[in-house]
C-alpha cells in the first residue's frame, strides 16, 4: 500500500471508493440474501408488535371506557404509516369498537386468536390487551411485507445511494467516523430503542469514551436513571389512585370547555335526574365564574325502582394562559351514605324522644303514686256502704289508666323495670296464638310457622308477650275487612354489612319474630313515623299511638332490632330481632299470690318529692313500721347517723337533688353492713340498672306503687337480708 501513500488525495479517495463500492456490491448482494433469510421477517415481526405496543398504549382507556370516537381516532393516526393495511378495536366480547383500512386493504380477520402469522403478502397480527390481567379488547393489524421479488428495486436504490455517498466522502475519514463517533452514538441509539420497545429502564450504555461523546453517554445513562425513578414513582401514584377509587366506589370524569362559549355539560348531564339537571348544570357554571372548584349531590337518572344519589366534585383546570379548559373530577354513588346519615339522624331523633318520655314518665310517676296512695287511705277509712265509694273506684281506675300509660312511655323509653331470663320464643308464641284468634276475630285467617329447632333468647316474657300482642293488633286493625295473619319464627344472623344499614343493630345471631298481614300497608312518610310515640293514622279516640312505640322501646331494651317493609294496599311485616341466648329456655309456671305481711322493722326513708315522702311514710307506719324520714341523701346520712344501728331498712329514691340513692346505699351499707337496701324510682337510671336489667341482689319497687306492694317488697328485701345473715354465720363456723 506504499504507492498509495505517494498518490494525491483525490486518487486515495477515488481509489478507496471504487474498492469500496465493489465490495459494497458484493457484500450488499450477500447481505440481501442473509437479509432475507435471516433479519427481513423477524424485523417485521419486530416492527409490527413495535405499532402494536403504540395502539395498545393509546387505545386502552378508549376500550375501557368504550368511547368509540376515541378509539377510532387513534387509528385514524396510522394514515400515515403506508405499511399498515389495516388495524382493528374489539371489545372483549368480539364486537368491534373502531377500525382503521388503507385503500385496497384486505379484510380484517374474524377470528380472534392471539398470535402472527405470514401470509403471501402481508403480516397478520392479534393481540389481547389487558389491563391488570383483565381483558379489556382485541387488536388486530395486517402488516404489509412485500415478497422479495418487489424490494429488488428497493435493494437497488439503496446500492445506488450507498454508492452516492461512497464517492462523496473518504473512506479513511468514515472509518474514523466510525470508530470514534458512529460506533458510541449507534450504541446510545441501540440502547435508547430497547428501553423504548421493552420499557426496561435498568439498561445503560457503557461508558469509557472521553471528551464529548464520553460527556454524552454520562449524560444519557443519569437521563434514563432519572426517568427510571419517575416511571417507578408515576406508577406507584397510578396503582394508588386506582385502588383508592376503586375502594371509594368513584369514577373519574371530563368535560371540554368551550372556547368563549357557554357550556352546555351535556355528556355529564345525561346522568342526572330531570328534575335535578337545572339546578346541577347552574352549580357547576357557577363554580366556573367564581374560579372555584364544586361538590353536588343529585338524583341519578336510572332506570330502577330505588332511587339512587351521585355526588359530582370537580376542578378547574387551566392551561398554560391560565384559560379554562376543562373540568376534572370524580362521581361517588352515595346513596347508602344518605340512607345511614336518614336513619342515623332517625334514630337520634327516636332516642330524644324517647329522653322526653322518659323524664315525663318519672314525674308523672311521682304524682301517681301520691294520687293511688292517698286513695287507699281515704278508701279505707270510708265506711263500706258510702255513696263515694263508686267515685273513688272511678279516679282510681282513672289513675291505674295513668299508670298503664306511663309504662308504655318507659317501655318506649327504654327506662322500663325488666327482669329478663331465656325465653323459647316458640312456647310464647304457641301459648299466645289462642288468644290472637280470639283477639283478630273470624275474618281473619291465623296462621303460626314455628321454626324447630329455634334458640331461646334473654328477654323479660312479659313484655315479649306485649310486643307480640300489640304487633298483632296492630296488624287487626289494619284489615277491617278480614284477611289473613302470619306469626313466623326462625333463625337469622345479622351481617356487619347488613347491621351497617341500621346504625342501632349489631351484627350477630338472632332469633326472629315475623308478623305478615295482609292489610292496608303503609306509605314511607308513615313508616318513618310509626315507632314514635302518640303518633297513629287511626280516627281519634280509637288508638293512644304507644302501641308500636312500646314494641320498639322493649325490643331495644333487649338489645335487639325491629323492621318494617310495607307497601300500600300490600299489607305490612313487621321483624322482631332478639339476640339469641344460650341458656336454658325459661319454663312458664304458676305465680303464688304474694301474703301482704307487716313489720316492726326501723326503715329510713330517703325521698325528695315532698308528695311521694308523705304517702310512703303514712304506709309504712299503717304497715308497723317505724320510720325516720328524711328529704334528701345529704339529710338521710344525718338521720342515719342519728339512729345508728336501729335501722334495719333502707327505703330511698335513686335521683336526689346533693346526691344519688345509689351513692347514700353504699355510704351505709359500709357502715352498717346488715343494712337491707330497697330503691324506689319513677324510672330505672343507669345507677341501680345495667342497661334496663336488674342487678344481681338489688331490690327495686318501681312508683307508682300501692300499700301492698310495698308492704310484699319490704318483706322480701329484709328477708333476702336475714338469709345472706344465716348464710355468713354458716361460713364462719
């Protein structure tokens, strides 16, 4: 190569090139051949899953919202790729979403396989596309791939070109090129291809190079670190995003702004209830005068039977000028949130209601008992043929009515004295459904389904009977024209999910009453209004209203839950929920009359109300007793202190004014451990019971109250109290 050395520039270049031209030649020859047989095919492969992987990107949100106008759109794209015959959108189901064809194009294929396949003239490609695993479309693509006969041109052309550029530059400066610069930037490119085509962001370029090409791969290497981090980051808050929707039960939404134009909302209004659209379309255009963002719940317009609430939020967002050009935002279902928040507000207006009772209850309770005591006392001193005695038996029937009636507002108040024990509600409704035919009448068919085996359950058995009683009749009176009554029982278990929707139920197992009738039914309005006391349809003086309150009041007090499903003219049931218990069913028997006995026991009588003080201390002196009396707790230790060991009893109320019964109880039951205790009240507080139940050893005589029954709870208390004696002494020798 020495001659070559001498030669001027021109010839080397000239030279160089002719050889190289022909070696082009050969060496293109070859390549086209190896070309062919090894690179043309997998490249098309290549290329088209490469196109696919594009479509798929911009294409699945089209799919999962199944907007075909999208969808369409990004195929519309592929006009500018000539090699693309054709491209296909199926839904999951196979019906097609959107298709794009070149002119001449063969039709796409039917059948939908993934996989690829060559065929004369062209490549055929079918692909799932997943989101998360889930299938949410078909693509189809038919890639042109021409036989080799028809690249020959081609191949020449790109002879022509390569022997174009071989006689305009230097062999020598190519290779430098080449070596120095084309070698580096191929690898950046090469690199930079498959990080775009495999999303595989841990790839880097080696470096070594210096000065400007080693400055490059450095800078390239730091870029796809940094996206790297930024792609991890952006699909970590996607996967968030997605989960924390899908967990709220929310939808994202946009709608394009006009440009000076009034928007009209119309896409986002379709789903919106009639009635609501004018008001939900003037809330967002007025979030778009002030520049604020909004929150509106609206009616949706759907086609069932329920209606249903969606809460629409959404902001503004801007462009670079800082125009509106869109509004971003989500929709929430939240219709079990406003039946909760409706039942939720329900059930505290119930339990005020029920306070109100309840406090009027006790002090009506004061006065009764003064009223009934001294009743007793003028009855007594009559002489048996006076005329008054029909108009007092007229005032005290007249006050046992009061009374009766003060029992229902405890029992709606949760306030009434119980004495639960387990039940078999089978028995009680078995013993009872003699008296419900007798209490409905003729004309109208009982029928009992007792469930067996059926677990008992912990309830007072009188005010079960009540419940049952008053379900029945209510459900009488709502069939004037006869019809038919179903008492049922059976097992039920409350789900959290289920007690959800009634904020005052737990979820758990159950023992279940059904009373179905098949009367008159009741409205919503009135549904909601049902278990609230004096509230009744019915025509005046046939009905209290405390029917259906008391039912609610026990079954509460019980821990359980009562529903109603009613619709007009389809009669009513009403489901009775008691916990179920795993006790041994209460087994009914016969009450011994009480022996109304005296005594010569010193009692101290701690009562406020001035009336209540007056007639107890005139019957426990008419009982034998002796008494020292006192009108408040703080005046009830002074007495106590008086008398010392002398007292055997205390009588007291629960609530006083400087200290509760309860409190004074226990001050002198340390003193004088002996001591018997006997509490007294209007209504059962939360000192003397647990939730509405009896605590074990408390003695309690709910007011209003008569000369016997307090003379048969006083015996009882002293005598609880000489057996737990006996028994101490037994322990002790």
């Amino acid at each position: 190569m020495a001659w070559l050395l001498n030669r001027p520039i021109r010839q080397k270049v000239a030279l160089l090139i002719g050889v190289a031209s022909i070696i082009a030649l050969l060496l293109a020859g070859g390549a086209v051949v190896l070309y062919e047989v090894t690179t043309f095919r997998p490249r098309a492969v290549r290329d088209a899953r490469t196109q696919a992987d594009l479509i798929r990107a911009n294409s699945v949100a089209a799919l999962q919202f199944k907007d075909r106008d999208a969808a369409a759109e990004n195929l519309a794209t592929l006009r500018t790729r000539p090699e693309i015959l054709s491209a296909s959108l199926f839904g999951p189901d196979g019906t097609i979403v959107a298709r794009y064809a070149s002119p001449g194009a063969p039709p796409a294929p039917t059948e939908l396989r993934a996989g690829v396949r060559f065929l004369a003239d062209r490549l055929v490609l079918i692909d799932r596309m997943e989101v998360d695993g889930q299938l949410v479309g078909w693509l189809t693509l038919q890639y042109d791939v021409p036989p080799l006969w028809r690249r020959l041109p081609q191949y020449g052309i790109m002879a022509a070109v390569v022997l174009l550029a071989l006689g305009t530059a230097s062999v020598l400066l190519l290779g430098m090129l080449g070596r120095s610069v084309s070698a580096p930037l191929l690898a950046l490119a090469g690199t930079a291809r498959t990080i775009s085509e495999t999303g595989e962001y841990r790839l880097r370029v080696p470096t070594g190079q210096g000065a400007e090409i080693g400055a490059l791969t450095d800078a390239f290497n730091h870029m796809v670190a940094t996206v790297a981090a930024q792609q991890g980051a952006l699909r970590q808050g996607e996967a968030r995003l997605r989960l924390a929707l899908e967990a709220a039960k929310m939808e994202t939404w946009i709608v394009d702004l006009p440009r000076g134009g009034d928007p009209s909302f119309a896409g986002l209004l379709d789903r919106v209830h009639p009635d609501d659209r004018d008001a939900v379309a003037e809330r967002m255009r007025s979030a778009l005068a002030s520049h604020a963002g909004f929150t509106v719940e609206f009616r949706a317009a759907a086609p069932e039977a329920e209606e249903r609430w969606t809460a629409l939020r959404g902001q503004i967002f801007r462009d670079e000028a800082s125009d509106a050009v869109r509004l971003i935002g989500v929709a929430q279902d939240v219709t079990e949130q406003r039946r909760i928040e409706h039942q939720l507000i329900q059930s505290q207006r119930m339990e005020a209601i029920g306070n109100l009772a309840g406090g009027v209850a006790h002090d009506f309770n004061n006065l009764l008992t003064g009223i009934i005591g001294y009743l007793g006392f003028v009855k007594r001193r009559l002489p048996p043929d006076a005329v008054v005695h029909e108009d007092l038996a007229e005032v005290e029937r007249a006050a046992r009515r009061a009374a009766a009636l003060t029992s229902q507002l405890l029992s709606y108040a949760r306030r009434q004295m119980v004495v639960p024990t387990s039940v078999d509600l089978n028995g009680t409704v078995a013993a009872l459904t003699p008296m419900v035919r007798r209490l409905v009448g003729e004309d109208i068919e009982v029928t009992a389904e007792l469930a067996e085996p059926l677990a008992p359950t912990r309830v007072d058995p009188g005010q079960l009977e009540q419940v049952v009683l008053n379900l029945v009749a209510n459900a009488r009176d709502a069939m004037p024209s006869g019809g038919a009554l179903r008492l049922r029982t059976r097992e039920a278990a409350l789900t959290e999910e289920a007690a959800r929707l009634h904020p005052e139920a737990r979820a758990g197992s159950y023992v279940a009453l059904d009373v179905e009738d098949t009367g008159v039914g009741m409205t919503p309005e009135v549904q909601a209004h049902i278990f609230e006391p004096f509230f009744t349809t019915k025509p005046p003086g046939a009905g209290t209203g405390l029917g259906l309150a008391m039912c609610y009041g026990i079954v509460k007090q019980s821990d359980g839950h009562i529903m109603v499903e009613s619709e007009p003219g389809r009669g009513s049931r009403f489901t009775v929920l008691l916990p179920q218990d795993g006790a041994r069913a209460r087994v009914p028997g016969a009450a011994a009359a009480p022996e109304i006995r005296s005594g010569r026991e010193t009692i101290l009588l701690v009562e406020d109300d001035e009336t209540v003080r007056g007639v107890t201390l005139r019957m426990l002196q008419e009982l034998g007793y002796s008494v020292v009396s006192a009108g408040s707790a703080a005046e009830g230790r002074v007495r106590a202190a008086e008398a010392g060991s002398r007292i055997d009893l205390l009588l007291t109320d629960v609530v006083m004014p400087g200290g509760s019964g309860r409190e004074l109880a226990e001050e002198l039951t340390m003193a004088q451990p002996g001591l018997a205790v006997l509490f007294m009240s209007g209504y059962t507080p939360d000192v003397v019971l647990r939730q509405g139940v009896v605590q074990e050893n408390v003695a309690f005589l709910a007011k209003p109250f008569t000369a016997p029954a307090l003379a048969e709870a006083l015996r009882h208390t002293l005598a609880a109290r000489g057996e737990r004696s006996r028994l101490s002494e037994a322990r002790g020798a």
